[in-house]
C-alpha cells in the first residue's frame, strides 16, 4: 500500500516539517506538493492530504497518518489516525489552530 502525502509547497512551516518526516519516513512515503492532488482544479485551503492506498485523509488525520507511516515512537500517536472522524475533533481544534498561522511560523 503506497502512501503519499500531498503538501503546500509554498509555506515555509510546511516545507521544514515536510523535511522533518521525509528524513525519518526513509523512502516508505512519497511527498508531493499539493498542487499535484488537484491537478489543476482550485484547491481547498486544507494544507495536507494524505493518501494512503484508497484513504484520503485531511486535517490531523492526516498528520496522524504521517506519524503511523514513518513508525518507532512515532506510531504511539499515529494510531490515532484510525479512530472515526468525530473522534478526532480535538486534534482538528489543533490542526486548525496550527493551519491558520502556518504562513507566519
């Protein structure tokens, strides 16, 4: 199952965390700037996707995926990735908190 992560390659928080799990993922993810999922069409304002294998994941699902993906102590927090969407509305809280000031970290 091939997983990819689809990033904003224009936000320079995004690109260094992007660095951060491409160094610890070790090839087992693909990473591609986000304009490659929309192939033109106008995106969302979602600053990662996460495809894996037929899950499209956003939002901290998305992130949680990562942290699955890459493994070690990682996956500790990851596995929250598989919970259902209602579940994981405090991590979104997070998320979205995070997304709205990306461009001035």
């Amino acid at each position: 199952m091939k997983t990819i992560v689809y990033y904003d390659a224009e936000c320079p928080f995004c690109i260094k965390k992007m660095a951060f799990f491409r160094k610890r993922a070790r090839g087992r993810i693909e990473f591609r700037p986000l304009s490659h999922f929309w192939k033109g069409k106008k995106a969302p304002s979602e600053s990662v996707i996460v495809q894996d294998g037929t899950t499209i994941l956003y939002q901290s699902g998305a992130i949680l995926r990562i942290l699955w993906r890459i493994g070690g102590v990682w996956k500790i927090v990851g596995i929250f990735s598989y919970l259902p969407n209602c579940l994981l509305y405090p991590f979104d809280l997070i998320y979205k908190g995070i997304a709205r000031w990306r461009h001035r970290l």
